[in-house]
C-alpha cells in the first residue's frame, strides 16, 4: 500500500478542512482488519484526516447497529459500518457503508487500497475479540474498584419513596465521591407505579446515581450487597381481621427478610424500619432471624413523631420548630408512646430574656398552659399517630433522611435524637424489646444517652409501656395466643352515673392507643369510645384492667400525676412530660 509523492501532496493540500471518520465493527469482523490498516495509513498520511475506532462485543452488536442507524436514518446491516464526519458542519454523519464502500472511498479520493490476504484477515480478526474481551475485563475490573453503595427499599411503590429517593441521591448523607445503586422491592401488580419512578429518578440526572433496579418478587438475590435497607410498612391493612393475624403476618415476613439480609446484604449493613404497623416488634423479628447482623445496625424512626409534636409546640410557641430539642419520644412508635417535655429546650424563642444562638430556656419555664397538654396537645398527637395522615410521606421521607444523615455525619452536639434500639436495660427497660428512647450519633454509630435523669414517676411511666411491647413479641414467637385476652371478659354492668364517671376516666387517661389503621372487630374487640382517633389500634389501654395482671393501667394517668397545675410561686415549676401515642 502506497501513495505516490505527487499525489501525496495533492491530496494534502487538498484537504482544507479537518475531516473525520468513524469505523465501527464486531470484534470478531474479518473484514474490519483490512478497512482498520488502510484507516491508519490514512490517518498517518493526511495530517487533516482521523479516525475514531469503535469495538461492539458481537452479542451487542445487532442491537447497537439497529440503534445507531435508527438515530441517523441510515440503513445498514453488516460489519462494519463506517461513515464520515465534517467537523467544521456540526459533525453531521454521513455513512460511507461498509468494508467495500470504503474501499472504493480510499480508492476515489486517496488513490489508494489495501490487499490483506483473507488469512491474516481471519487471524487479526481473531486477536481482536481476545483484545475486547480483555479491555472489557479491565473495566468491569475498574468499575469494581469503585464499589457503588447499594440501597434497598421495599414498598418502593408508597408515596414516601416518592419524595425519599432524592434526598437518598442529592449528595448530602453519603457525598458526592460515593455512588450509589438504587433496588425498588415491590409486590406485583406495582409494576407500573415502579417503572414510573424509575423513570423519574432517571431524569434526575444525579451524578451519583450509578443504577436503579426494580424487583417484584423475593429470590435469592433479594438485599444482595446491600449496605442500607430501609423497610416501609408492607402489610395489607385492609385484609387482616385482627390485630393478632397482623402479628403473624408481620412476623412471617420478618421470617423471609431476616435470613435473606443475613445471607446476602453486607456485614455492617444498617436497616432502618419506618411505619405504624407494629414497627418495634418488626425491628425486634429481623434482629431475632438475622442473629449475625448486629442489632445496633437495625432500628425503628421515632423521629416522624418527634418532629410532629416540635412542630406542634412551635405553632404554640410562636417560634421555628428546629430551635427546639431534645424533645424525647419514648416506648412503642406504633403503639402507646410517651413525649418527654421534661429536657425539652427553646433556641432562638422570642422572649423578655434574649441570648446568643446557643443561648435557650427550658420549655416548661416559659409554656404555663398546662391545660393545653392535658387536652388539646395529646388529642392532636393522637390523631396524628393516624396512618392515613401521612400519604402525602414528605415528613416520613425527611424523618428517614435525617436518621441517615445523623447516623452517617453525626448529629449536633448535645442533642438528643428519639430512635426505637434493642434494649439492653437502659433506663430499667426490659432487655429483649425494641423500645424508642434518647440516642446521640457519633463516629458512624449511636449511643444511647443513658446519663438522663428520669423522675420516679416517668419511670414508672416507660414501665408501663413496656407492656404492649412484651406481649407483642409473646404473641410473635407463639407464646401466648392472644394479644389482650382480659379483653375477652364480659362487662359488668354499671348505673348510668357510673358509666358517665368511667367514660370520664377512660377519656383522661394518656395512654392512649396509637391507630394501627386495622379494625379489631373480632371477638367482640371493640375499643372503648374515646380512646382513640379511629375505631382501630394496636395497643388499646384497658381502663378495666386491674382485673388482668401485668396491665399497664395500675399507674392509673401518669399524665395526672406527672403534671401539676402552675399556681403561685410554683407557676413555672417544671413537669413531667404528658405520656401519649
């Protein structure tokens, strides 16, 4: 193969513009070998003239090439395909065709050719797959060296995945070095609500979004390299008839999920259990079947129910909700549950005594309307512990989202942050239950702040709520058979005056059930009026239950007892926080 000189010099001052071209083919393309010697020659002869090279594996290639001539509207179907850019018009494609138009191509314009016997064809042809397959090796290889971080989520369909997947991606919890690979687990029939997620997390654009993957059944490969799981509640509400069929289900599930984390998700993966569907008793089943994670690493968010009462308190305050802390939920998320004002402060509250930022005032020093906690603080913290309440899930989102953030980059300083752990006798709790109580996050881990002072009467308060949460897991691992069975007894009938004073009593009293959005019809299970915002709940408090040993309710109202009305000197005395769901 040659040029002659004259031509030579012809043809380069000839070519004005700088021109390129594009040679694509399979690996394995005999052909490929002749057109790529006579592309270099080109190259190397015509200072204006490239060339750009592009290998297809031969099990892509069919459907790279459709691909390709569908964006151009060129028409071709072997290997390979060449065609020729201007560079100075926008580089517009124009195909040329294949081995032998390009041929003729070099022949017309170049005065050149190539005559590579078929053999040494075969052989290139040959060296050039092994070289493919090499290089894809490496990269793979590569890419592998930058591990992405794999995020599991079930009930992906739910409308807090919705507003959770882009805080997930938006850089702030895991940075913007890390890539992260998406798994959305649903149950059939989701397809098309996850398909259309999907889509739209796409169009995010994120830089730190490697993949996202959907799946709609359990196999082998479910939670596979997983380092964050993050379980929304998934039980089907309306088909249960009762509240301990719901138990079965939820432990059932627990009994799939648990030894698929355990054999395919990383050691140190951290899981995070949001719902209203027996959340602590969720927790606490996933850590009993997947005994090599540690516990630490599978908790329940408290902090959705945090973050409504300080929401509720500043509209009464008259001030920002993110300057008040350490307000502390204590107990069972989905069930009876206890708001600790006791250690609650105010940063940044408007007032006759005024600071720098760091400056704040105890809340019980500055809110004397104790009236309001009694009724229309725990009547509104009650019916928010409503499931439907939240469908919109731009609050569960954020909840889940800042127990990430904490439990990666730390939480404030001094700051406490209510998080359901597994106990292990803080506080007098019961070992074995997972129960929500104060935590700090520090050095990628959380510790409980067991150097909180309790008062005697808020003990024996978080005593009491340990109830629910013990015969949950009794009935769970199939101990007993019912969940309140001094529910069973007949009434004794009362005289209307005595009815109108137990109702009173009843209405009073703060614990108060937290809605599980399932109806307890069975047997006669009717919760009592009053009680709670919907004819449902998981743990409704038995007024009666003197008659059942072991009932939560012997403290009688702990909110009574802990709260003491503000009357001269002792108008500004702290109390003991209200105990609510």
């Amino acid at each position: 193969m040659s040029l002659p000189g004259e031509s030579k010099q012809l043809h380069q001052a000839g070519i004005k513009k700088e021109e390129a071209a594009s040679l694509t083919w399979k690996a394995d393309c005999p052909y490929y070998a002749k057109a790529e010697l006579l592309a270099d020659y080109l190259q190397k002869n015509l200072p204006h003239f490239r060339i750009h090279k592009i290998t297809q594996h031969p099990d892509n290639w069919e459907k790279w090439l459709q691909e390709i001539c569908e964006q151009n509207g060129w028409k071709h179907k072997r290997s390979p395909i060449i065609w020729r850019e201007l560079l100075d018009r926008g580089g517009k494609g124009l195909l040329l065709g294949g081995f032998n138009e390009f041929l003729e191509h070099a022949q017309q314009y170049y005065n050149i050719t190539s005559d590579m016997m078929t053999e040494q064809m075969l052989l290139i042809a040959k060296e050039n797959l092994q070289t493919h397959i090499v290089i894809d090796q490496e990269e793979e290889e590569l890419k592998g060296l930058i591990n992405p971080l794999h995020i599991w989520i079930n009930r992906a369909s739910a409308s807090i995945c919705y507003h959770l997947i882009p805080l997930l991606i938006n850089g702030e919890i895991f940075g913007m070095e890390t890539e992260i690979s998406l798994h959305l687990l649903d149950r059939k029939g989701c397809e098309e609500l996850l398909e259309a997620i999907v889509m739209e997390t796409e169009d995010l654009a994120s830089p730190v979004l490697r993949g996202i993957t959907l799946y709609t059944e359990l196999d082998d490969q479910t939670f596979l390299e997983a380092e964050v799981i993050i379980l929304l509640d998934d039980v089907l509400q309306e088909a249960i008839p009762s509240l301990e069929e719901c138990i079965q289900q939820v432990t059932n599930q627990c009994e799939i999920y648990g030894p698929l984390i355990e054999k395919n998700a990383r050691s140190n993966v951290r899981v995070v259990v949001m719902g209203k569907t027996f959340v602590n008793l969720k927790a606490l089943m996933l850590i009993t079947h997947a005994p090599s994670i540690n516990p630490q690493n599978i908790v329940t968010v408290s902090l959705l129910l945090e973050n409504e009462a300080k929401a509720m308190l500043a509209r009464k305050m008259g001030m920002h909700p993110a300057g008040i802390k350490n307000l502390v939920v204590w107990g069972n998320i989905s069930g009876n549950s206890f708001i600790d004002l006791s250690k609650t402060q105010l940063y940044r509250y408007d007032s006759a005594i005024w600071g720098p930022p760091s400056f704040s005032r105890d809340l019980m020093d500055v809110l004397f309307d104790r009236e309001w906690i009694r009724a229309e603080f725990l009547t509104a913290m009650s019916l928010l512990s409503s499931w439907e309440i939240h469908c919109v899930g731009i609050a569960p989102a954020h909840a889940i989202f800042t127990v990430l953030r904490y439990w990666y980059l730390d939480s404030p300083p001094g700051e406490l942050v209510s998080l359901g752990v597994l106990s292990e006798g803080q506080f007098g709790i019961p070992e074995g239950i997972v129960y929500s109580m104060p935590v700090s996050f520090q050095n990628g881990s959380w510790k409980v702040s067991t150097d909180l002072q309790i008062s005697e009467k808020n003990q024996e308060c978080l005593q009491n709520l340990t109830y629910d949460l013990i015969r949950e897991k009794q009935v769970a691992l199939g101990e007993v058979t019912e969940l309140y069975p001094e529910r069973k007894v007949s009434p004794v009938p009362h005289s209307a005056e005595e009815e109108e004073s137990i109702q009173a009593e009843e209405e009073g009293l703060g614990l108060s059930p937290s809605s599980q959005g399932i109806a307890s019809e069975k047997g006669g299970e009717t919760p009592a009026e009053g009680l709670g915002p919907s004819p449902s709940g998981q743990g409704i408090t038995e007024e009666t239950s003197e008659e059942a040993e072991g009932s939560p309710s012997e403290a009688k109202n702990p909110e009574e007892e802990n709260i003491k009305e503000p009357t001269g000197d002792n108008a500004e005395d702290p109390v003991d926080a209200p105990d609510l769901s």
